[in-house]
C-alpha cells in the first residue's frame, strides 16, 4: 500500500484530483488548512471509493510547515508514490497596492512548498518502481501578466522548475509533470478578488475542475513533461511565444484593468 499526498486537496482542483485518484483506488494523503473540510472529504473518499486517507491540517505559507509535512509522513511511516503539489493562490491589482505579508505567503505556498517538498519527498519517492510528482502550474506562467504580476512569476518558476527537475530525474523511477490549467471554475477570482472584466474574460475559457484534474492525472501517468489544459489555453500560449512581449502584456493588463 502506498499513498498519493496532494497539497490544497479540500477545494478546487486539488478536491477534483482527490476524487480522481480515489476512483482509481489509490490512497490518499490530504493536506490543507481546514480540518473539518478534510475531515469530511476524507469520509466521504473511503465510504464511496473504499480506500484508506488520512489527513493533516496546517498552514503551508508557514515557513516551517514542509518541514512538518515530512515529519508527519515519515512517523507514521506513510509510503508516498505521488506529490502533489496543488496548494496556490492568486493575489490580483496593482503590485504597489498589495500588503508585502500576503505576497510574502503567496510566494511561500506557489514556490517554496513545492520545491522544498520535492526535495523532503524524493528520497522517498526514488524507493518505488515509479513514482510521480504533479506540479499545478497555470497557463500564466507563459507570460508577464500586469495585475497578477507576482503570481504570475510564482507560477512561470514552478514551470520551469518542474521542466528542469524532471529533466534531472529522467533516468530514474520518478517523472515530474507540469499541469497548466486556464480559467477554472474554482475561488481563485474571488480569493484573488479579481476585477469583473477579468471574471467575465476567464469565463469564456472555464473548464471545471474535474476536467483539469482527469486531464492532470492522466498527463501524470503518462509520465508527460507538460500539459496546458484547453484547446484555446494551448493556442493563448503559442501567441504569447510568437507575439511580441509588449503587446501581450498590454492585452493582459487591459483585462486586468492595470491602466
């Protein structure tokens, strides 16, 4: 018995993957902050999918927090075949308008859990005959996006992270996965208290986040580098790369409202 730990698992996409690799009968260990959401979800997943979950509520913009994954793991003696990382958010508006302490946390959760639990995990993960880490990225990673310009950056180091680290590890058991998802129909605009032209605009491109997640956990198994979810996402991201910079950042920041 071994288990997939997803980061973030009780909302959004990280509850859709849960659901999605429970259906496939594999255990889970859930992390996020609230204890009565995993608590629930993890019922539910062993009642409807018979499989074992244990969870851990804690913070992960508390620096120490990857640290006390690890340990939480390694003393109940937790084998771990997939991370995870899934656990982000989005801080939107002008840069000079944002509170340092919660940009700060964002980078914390975006960037430094998932490297520093990759790095925890792997010995770990090097023990079976494969193993896997998915890396939620987002399709802003591919460019300068002015009104999520830190999340923006967050997420364009988790993708490149990923595509270096997985190059790293190619001749062992463990493939790395970068998941770039668009507009999904999770908190993230509100949470990141995104301005109406921009909810209206994410909108037109919302997948839910089941479909992000079957696509996610199927990229992962198939041991793929890199997936960006959505026909019109992949083809938003080849303009970015054929355009010129400056004409792709005055687009977002027109939808942003960055004047």
């Amino acid at each position: 018995m071994s288990y997939a730990l997803i980061t973030g698992a009780s909302k959004g996409i990280g509850k859709a993957i849960a659901f999605e690799l429970a259906a496939r009968k594999i255990d889970l260990l859930l992390v996020a902050r609230s204890e009565s959401l995993l608590q629930e979800l993890g019922s539910e997943l062993s009642g409807r999918f018979g499989i074992q979950t244990h969870y851990l509520a804690i913070d992960l913009a508390i620096p120490s927090s990857p640290a006390a994954v690890a340990a939480w793991i390694s003393q109940n003696g937790y084998p771990v075949h997939i991370l995870v990382n899934n656990a982000g958010f989005g801080i939107g508006g002008p840069f000079y308008q944002q509170d340092p302490a919660s940009t700060r946390d964002m980078m914390q959760v975006n960037m430094h859990v998932p490297v520093e639990l990759c790095s925890l995990l792997l010995p770990e993960l090097k023990k079976h005959a494969q193993s896997y880490i998915l890396n939620i990225a987002s399709s802003a990673a591919y460019q300068a996006v002015p009104g999520l310009v830190v999340y923006a950056a967050t997420k364009s180091f988790l993708l490149s992270f990923s595509r270096g680290l997985q190059y790293e590890l190619r001749k062992t058991p463990v493939s790395v996965t970068a998941v770039s998802p668009g507009g999904t129909s999770t908190e993230f605009a509100s949470t990141a208290q995104l301005g109406a032209k921009a909810v209206k605009a994410g909108e037109k491109l919302n997948m839910t986040a089941e479909a992000v997640a079957r696509l996610a956990v199927n990229a992962m198994f198939a041991r793929k580098t890199e997936l960006i979810t959505g026909t019109l996402n992949k083809i938003g991201a080849a303009m970015v790369w054929l355009l010129p910079k400056s004409i792709t950042e005055k687009a977002a920041a027109g939808i942003y409202e960055i004047k």
